[in-house]
C-alpha cells in the first residue's frame, strides 16, 4: 500500500476486552486502542496499523478492517494469545476498574516499521509503552505530525521515558487526570502550560461526559459531549475520539508547520477536529465492542455532526 499524503500510521493494542458496566456484562470481545483509532480514523482518510495479536485472533477481523481500506500488513501474529484487558465500570463511567491485565504476545511486542510505514507522514502512538513509542518514532523518517496517548501507569512507572517521547511529539491527547498526574497542577489551565514546557504544542484533554479541551499556546476552547441517552460501555471512547480527531487533522493535510505559522488556522481547524471526536466517541459509547462504529456509515455520522453543532450554537 502507497502512502497518501494524508496517511495515518498508528501503533497500539489490539486486544479481546472482558467488561462490566450497569449496562451489562461483554465476555472476550474485540477491543484495544488501534481497533478503536482505526476504525474511526477511516472514515476519514487511510490508516495503516502497527501492532500484534496471537493466533487466537480473528482472522475476520482482520479482513473487516483491511476492508475499510485499514492497512493490516504491519500487524504481526504471534504464537501465543493475545492482549487481554478486564474491567469494570460503575455508576461513573468516566473511571474504569481494572480487575486484569494479560498482556500475552504484546509483552514482547517490538515494532518494526516498513519502508512504507517508516515514510507516513502522521503517526499516532497510542497508549502503550513508551519506549515502544520512542521505538516508533525513531524508525519514522518523515512525518509532518506525531501524536501521543498515555495513560496513568505508564506516567507513574515509565515517566522518564514517556518525557523522552514527549519532546518529539506535537499533539498530546491524554484524560483530565492523566494531564494533573503528569503536570502536578491541579487546575486544566496550569497543567496545559506545564505540559507545554515537555514538548507538545496542542493539548487535548478527554473529558468524558464533559466533552473535551483543548490548549494551544493562542487559543483555549472547551467542547460539551454530545447528548445521548443511549450508554451502554465508555471503553475505546478516548480512541475513536482520538481516530476522528487525527482523522480530521490528516484529511485536512495540517501539520507542525500549519502549527507554528499559522495559528489562528490551527487552533479552528483543531475546534472542528474535537467536535468530529466527540460525535464518533457518541456513537462508541452505544453498544459493546466495536459493534456500533463498525456498522456506522458516513451519512449518519453526517447527521449527528449537524444536530451536535446545532446543540452547541448560540
């Protein structure tokens, strides 16, 4: 597969999920982060993935993404089983309990980039361990703009190693906690300046139920969620915000340079990226799995766009 000027390679997790919510219970079903990005970020522009699954995966799955035009030629099968998450969300569904983590083949996990994927010119490292983002972004020649995910583990236990990364990346898009346990400030304003000091030059915090923000070092800007009364499983909603989002970016060809010459462009191209995020993590959040975001089609996500910008004008 050629690259497109607007191809996206992500590395990250793809995973069978056990989760519990007040909804109800889904046994070994298809999660993780590159799933969830992907499948988002396709109805957008190409997608290639870097990643690693053992022999008990499915292979319909993989024919599933390739046919959204996902690129699956850097997904490695492993002998052995792949990476199991378990966990339980109560009454706040901003929060999940693990109760287990299986990292089988992923524990052994070294990405290895292709000519083709070493030429991507955006690259999404979603939230694994962040010597294998470092990994990544060292085999990467040419990219145009590099986005981060992490998460709290890795900020507490691997923290030297998330900063080392962090300096080559240009869009942070992490959760609201995660951001006060990275930056050691207790309000949004002081740990996106705290942030901004580490590298990123875009921050995007993923509120949950509360939409998202976002800072750049011209603009700040605060999005509601999208209001639905179907809610049946918050997990991979930060990932296919984050899919849309960089979907968006790609498909509209903006990159560092766009960043640093012309922020006023940057910071409203950014706003109309969080809003498609917020709409497909509203579509996420309405079933199991993948279920609702595979069988979603473009003039849905069309129609939910404009009742979600009609909901938030004045």
């Amino acid at each position: 597969m050629t690259n497109s000027e607007n191809t996206i390679l992500t590395v990250g997790s793809l995973a069978f999920d056990t989760v519990e919510t007040p909804a109800g219970k889904a046994d070994q079903v298809l999660g993780g982060s590159c799933n969830y990005f992907s499948i988002a970020a396709s109805f957008f522009t190409p997608v290639q993935i870097v990643g690693v699954v053992g022999q008990d995966f499915p292979q319909n799955h993989l024919e599933t993404l390739n046919s959204r035009g996902i690129d699956i030629s850097g997904v490695e099968i492993s002998a052995g089983k792949t990476f199991h998450w378990s966990g339980k969300y109560n009454q706040n569904l901003n929060e999940a309990q693990t109760l287990a983590t299986d990292l089988n083949v992923l524990e052994n996990f070294n990405p290895k980039l292709s000519p083709e994927h070493q030429k991507a010119p955006y690259v999404f490292l979603a939230n694994i361990d962040p010597d294998l983002q470092l990994k990544v972004l060292e085999q990467n020649e040419c990219s145009k703009l590099v986005a981060c995910d992490s998460m709290n583990f890795w900020i507490e236990q691997k923290k030297e190693q998330l900063l080392t990364t962090l300096k080559k990346v240009d869009v942070l898009c992490i959760n609201e906690t995660e951001a006060y346990l990275l930056s050691g400030e207790s309000n949004l304003s002081s740990a996106a300046d705290k942030i901004f000091s580490l590298g990123p030059k875009t921050i995007i915090l993923k509120r949950g139920e509360y939409g998202a923000a976002l800072f750049t070092p011209t603009c700040t800007f605060a999005i509601p969620a999208y209001l639905t009364s179907k809610i049946v499983d918050p997990t991979g909603c930060g990932d296919s915000f984050a899919g849309a989002l960089m979907g968006y970016i790609a498909k509209e060809n903006l990159d560092r340079n766009t960043l640093t010459e012309n922020p006023e462009l940057w910071s409203k191209a950014l706003k109309h990226a969080i809003l498609n995020g917020c709409v497909m993590a509203s579509f996420t959040i309405e079933d199991f799995s993948l279920n609702r975001i595979i069988k979603l089609d473009k003039t849905e996500f069309l129609e939910r766009k404009s009742q979600f910008e009609k909901m938030i004008s004045i």
